[in-house]
C-alpha cells in the first residue's frame, strides 16, 4: 500500500510540527486576506477554531 510519508518534506521536524507550522501559516493568511470584512471575519473565526482543534490533536502525537 503507498503512504504519504514519501511526499512530506524532508526535515527534522516530526509531522506534527509541520502540520501546525503549515496551519499557523494558513491562519496568517487568512488574517492578513480577510481582515476588513465581517463575513470573511466570521468565517475567519470558524476556521481558526477548526485549525486550533487539529493542532490539539497534533499536539498529542508528540
């Protein structure tokens, strides 16, 4: 069976790390995108909110 191992980059870090590094990017842009209007806030706030749950669980498989 393929994994997706074989495509994540090659770093030290673990593939926790990189996944809330890439969500804290992603978070960064949606901030600097969408700051100005309320419908994007809202949405803004929804997806922060399910970035932050993954990172919890992230956070867990250290």
């Amino acid at each position: 069976m393929g994994s997706i191992a074989p495509t994540l980059p090659r770093t030290n870090e673990s593939t926790p790390a990189l996944i809330r590094k890439y969500f804290f990017m992603a978070k960064l842009l949606i901030n600097s995108l969408y700051s100005n209007n309320w419908l994007y806030n809202n949405i803004k706030e929804a997806l922060i909110v399910l970035f932050s749950s993954i990172e919890n669980v992230a956070s867990f498989d250290k």
